[in-house]
C-alpha cells in the first residue's frame, strides 16, 4: 500500500478523505477481495468502514484504489490525533496504518 509522506492538519468541521492504494507483488496497482478501513477518534471510539457494505461508504476509484471521507464533527471533543488503519484482503493481504490531526479552534 502507498504511505502519505505527511500528518495531515485539520480543523473541525472538515471533511477528511482517507485515501489507500493496494499493490500488487508486481508493483502495480491491484483490487483485494475485500478492503476495509478502521478509524480511531482521539475519545478512543473506534468506527470500521468495509468496502461493498451497506452504508460504510468505501469507494473504490480504480484498481486498488480506494478512499472513505470521514466527516469531523465541531465538536471540541474531535481535538487531536486520530488513527486510520487500511487493511486489504484475500489473494493481496496487506495493511498499513496512518494519523492525521485536528487542530482546537480559535472561536468554537
């Protein structure tokens, strides 16, 4: 799976798109099975989007190409370091894992 080179800094109230590409052992872009990505808030809450479920939302773009948009709320609750896991299976398993941050805001 491609790794983002950098933490991501957001505000509340954003939309953040989680992003994950699947490779294959030739290097090229490749569809699991199935992909499912596991979002922990910084509350500890943790929330699993599975790709080709009823309501989790995952979209596959294009061959091994997926991403989720997960929606942060305003409030001052959602401050902080939040965890993402992407995690494909089946004939391709693979797994990595990523942060971004929410910033505290200046008015709410």
């Amino acid at each position: 799976m491609t790794v983002p080179n950098f933490v991501g800094k957001y505000d509340l109230g954003d939309t953040v798109r989680l992003r994950a590409t699947v490779l294959g052992t030739d290097n090229l872009p490749a569809t699991p099975s199935s992909m499912v990505f596991i979002v922990k808030n910084p509350l500890g809450s943790v929330s699993s989007y599975v790709w080709q479920q009823a309501g989790a939302s995952v979209v596959n773009t294009g061959a091994g190409a997926f991403f989720k948009d997960i929606e942060i709320g305003a409030s001052t609750n959602m401050v902080g370091t939040w965890y993402y896991r992407a995690h494909a299976s089946g004939l391709l398993s693979v797994a990595e894992e990523w942060t971004f941050l929410v910033q505290p805001s200046n008015v709410l």
